[in-house]
C-alpha cells in the first residue's frame, strides 16, 4: 500500500513548490486515488502518508516546515519599485523580483532554484515585472522601450512590450524570444544594451512592458527608457518569426 501512495503522491504533484503548497489540498487528492485503486483511507491517514513520504517524522512537523518556508521566502522578496507589478502567473515562490538592495537604480529577477540541484521547475517558469499605461498619447507613433541588461547564468532574459486594443486584444508584441540578432540574452553576461520598438495602431487602447527572466538565472536592468523612437529605429515586432510577404508555399528544401 505505501509503494501505491509513493506513486500516487509523485504522479499529484512534480515540483518541491507544488508539493509543499498542495500538501493539504492533496491529501484529499491522495485519499481519492487510493480509493480508485480499492485501498480505503481516512484524510488523517492520507495526511501522515504525504508527510512520511516527503522524510519528516508526521504531518505536525511537515506544517511547522511549510510555514518556516513560507516565511523565509516572504522576509527574502525585495520590495517593489513604486509603479511596477508583478503579472498573476509569476510565481514569487520561484523567483525574487524588486529593486537590487545593493545597485540603486536597478532592478532585478531571480530564479530561487538553482540549478541542477535537484528541483524540477515547471514548463514555461518565468518572472515578470510590467507597467500598465494608456496609448492615447501615443498613438499613430512608434515607441521605444530600451536599457541596459546584465545577466548570470540565464535561460533567457529580455525586455518585452505588447500594444492592445480596448477589448484586449494585443496589435503588437514582442519579447525578444524569436529574434535572430539582438535577441535574448542567455549565460553570463555584462551590461548590455536592448531595446523593442512597435507602432502603435490608431485604435490602441494600452501599453504594456516591462521585463522578463524564463527558467533559471537571474538579470538584472538599469537605465530604462520608454517613449517615441528615433525616425530611423525599425519597429522589431516579428523579427525572426514574420515574414515580409508569402513564402515557400510548395513547400521546398533548404
């Protein structure tokens, strides 16, 4: 029955995060997929076997822990820069994002986990810090969104930029990610400089930026800069991923 548990309990949750956070809520999870497999539980039961399973004496001592961890994660998140948000799908638990104690003027995101230490982050983990401003001013302007960009030991780190309409739907967007040149930086780097720059569209409701970190490592942002581009600045929405005109419709090589 316990080796059942071990594999029910792996296939409920695939990351320490989700495991720890989901311990509670799972234990009704637990309680259920054993029942399916003709193994009756009690909550109670089901509660010791997740704390058993995760090397700690009873459920008692893995809510102590769960609780110091949280803690230890709330003191460990460094404030805000006034403006700045994070978006609603990145998980703090993941990453550290706010202003860099120690360099005014930069800001900065980190992955918590390290590398290859034996977490598993889930598919597609990043961290955002974004402002939210109306288009109005803007509009029928291309407008820039530039800095400069350090990173360590990143998967990729970029600035980003969306123009929506009023209903939400985004006009223009870029990341960074499908550039062939100027793209993403990734590894070690120093500071280096970036920048998006899109048109915005006569029936533009919003602009959204700001910055982006996916996966592991860490980037840190200083002297950004937003507002119209220079005459001579080409909008980069779509470079390495949209094409001019119809291509290669037969389907040829290389």
């Amino acid at each position: 029955m316990r080796a059942l548990a071990r594999e029910s309990v792996s296939a409920l949750w695939g990351t320490e995060h989700a495991q720890l956070h989901g311990c509670q809520n799972s234990g009704k999870n637990l309680r259920h997929s054993l029942a399916s497999n003709g193994v009756e539980r009690s909550h109670s039961e089901c509660l010791e076997l997740i704390a058993e399973q995760f090397g700690f004496r009873d459920w008692n001592q893995l809510s102590a822990h769960i609780a110091a961890t949280d803690s230890r994660m709330s003191a460990d998140n460094p404030p805000l820069p006034n403006g700045w948000k994070i978006t609603r799908h990145t998980d703090r638990t993941f990453y550290r994002i706010g202003i860099n104690a120690s360099q005014p003027g930069v800001a900065q995101i980190a992955c918590r986990v390290e590398r290859n230490c034996g977490i598993v982050l889930p598919a597609d983990s990043f961290g955002v810090m974004m402002q939210s401003i109306s288009a109005a001013p803007y509009r029928g302007q291309k407008v820039a969104l530039a800095a400069m960009i350090r990173t360590d030991d990143a998967d990729a780190a970029s600035l980003w930029m969306r123009v929506d309409e009023a209903l939400g739907q985004a006009l223009r967007f870029d990341n960074m990610l499908d550039r062939a040149s100027d793209g993403v930086l990734r590894g070690t780097n120093e500071w280096v400089a970036r920048r998006v720059v899109l048109d915005v569209p006569d029936n533009a409701a919003s602009i959204h930026y700001g910055l982006l970190l996916n996966n592991h490592g860490s980037m840190r942002v200083k002297e950004l800069n937003f507002g119209e581009a220079q005459a001579d600045w080409p909008v980069t929405v779509g470079v390495g991923k949209m094409l001019e005109k119809p291509t290669n419709l037969v389907f040829s090589g290389q």
